[in-house]
C-alpha cells in the first residue's frame, strides 16, 4: 500500500552516528499515561522527543474549533523537531493515546554538539525540506481529493504505520482509533466518516476485530486512496 499522508522519519538517524550518540547521551527519559498531553499548540519549544514506546498523536485545531490530526506516531519517530531549529511557540499538540516512554533532547543540547557542524546542519535541513514536501503533497491531496479518498488515505497511513497481517490479503491496524479520530486525520466531519467507514462495513471491505479496524479487501481501499 501507498499513501500521501506524511511520513516522519527516524529523524536522527541520518546523522553522523557520534553526533546522534551523544545527544542521545544528554537525552532525559520521561512517561507519559495514556491521554496525557506531551504539549499543547502555543507551549514553548525547546527541544525534540524520541518516542521509544508507545503511540502520539499530533493534531492542530481551526480557528472554527474544529481538530485536523497530523500524524500518529510511533516508536523511533521524534516529535518537536522544528524547535530544534527556531524559538518559535509549538505548532501543534501532542497527545499520548496509549502509556508511553520518550527521551526528551533539549535545544541547548542539540546546538552546542551540531553547531558549526555543516554537514549535520545540511542533512537537518534535508529532512526538514522532505518533511515540507510531505506536508505539502498532503494538503493538496486534501483539498483536492473527493472524501471517500480521504478517508482511504488514512485508513491506508494507519495500515502501514501500525498495521499486522492476521491472514492471506487482511491487515489489522492496531491502533485503537474512534470514527472521530479518523475524520480528524482525512479532514473530514465525523458524520461523513462514518458514512465512509459504515458502507466499506457492509460491503466487507472493512472489519472491526475487538475494538481495530481490520483491511479485509485491500484493493478496494487502495482504489479509493487513488
């Protein structure tokens, strides 16, 4: 499956190995509970999280109050990368969906081992131009994509990023979301989510399997996602 929801890399891993080493080193472990907030949009960015277990999701609301979902993470992905770079006040809010272990790389941390290194500069600027790209493919497939594909490409994302095959072509996505989280993730309203979502239920094309949601015909989702 292919998708054109954004992607976050293993940030680091693109770094010279000693430089990621020691801030590795200087990294603060930290929990968070199931439902517990990492930040909130307008919080002050100081630094970078390395998820090591657990699921986050980031989500943004509208001015009208309405919430769009980002992205949901995993472990080995980094959360709050672009305060390593700027001052500027977080962009989003990150949430804990299930209890959660991070290493927390300050700001100071990260400048004092990567400045005047440029070639670490030029691979951070790297990953940050691809994550634009993403985010941009993203929002013009958002805005030009009927809803129906909207809500395939989410359903694809998730396959890919949480999914486990439990049987020939059947792909559960195990990651326990609500029709409302999936909505904010297609930027779409709930209700035409669960139009979406119920008719792919009749039609078998989707299951629910103890609280999951499960790809039963893969191609008729792939269809939809374009």
């Amino acid at each position: 499956m292919s998708s054109t929801m954004p992607r976050r890399p293993e940030f680091f891993s693109d770094l010279p190995a000693d430089v990621t080493a020691r801030l590795v080193a200087r990294a603060t472990p930290m929990k968070l509970s199931a439902d517990q907030t990492l930040f909130l949009a307008g919080d002050p960015g100081d630094g970078c999280y390395m998820i090591d277990e657990g699921i986050l999701k980031v989500e943004m609301a509208s001015d009208s109050g309405i919430n769009r979902i980002l992205a949901i993470l995993r472990p080995g992905t980094v959360v709050g990368e672009l305060s390593l770079i700027d001052s500027r006040p977080r962009s989003a809010t990150v949430t804990a969906l299930k209890a959660s272990r991070l290493r927390f790389i300050s700001r100071a941390a990260f400048d004092e081992l990567v400045a005047g290194d440029i070639a670490s500069m030029r691979m951070v600027a790297t990953l940050l131009a691809g994550r634009l790209r993403d985010t941009n493919l993203a929002l013009a497939s958002s805005n030009f994509m009927p809803v129906k594909g909207r809500v395939a490409v989410a359903l694809v994302a998730l396959a890919e990023g949480f999914g486990q095959p439990v049987g020939p072509g059947r792909t559960l996505i195990k990651v326990r979301l609500s029709q409302s989280d999936i909505a904010a993730m297609a930027g779409v309203s709930r209700e035409t989510a669960s139009r979406v979502l119920n008719d792919w239920l009749r039609k078998g094309d989707v299951s629910r399997l103890a609280g999951y949601y499960c790809i039963e015909r893969p191609a008729a989702i792939e269809q939809a996602a374009g």
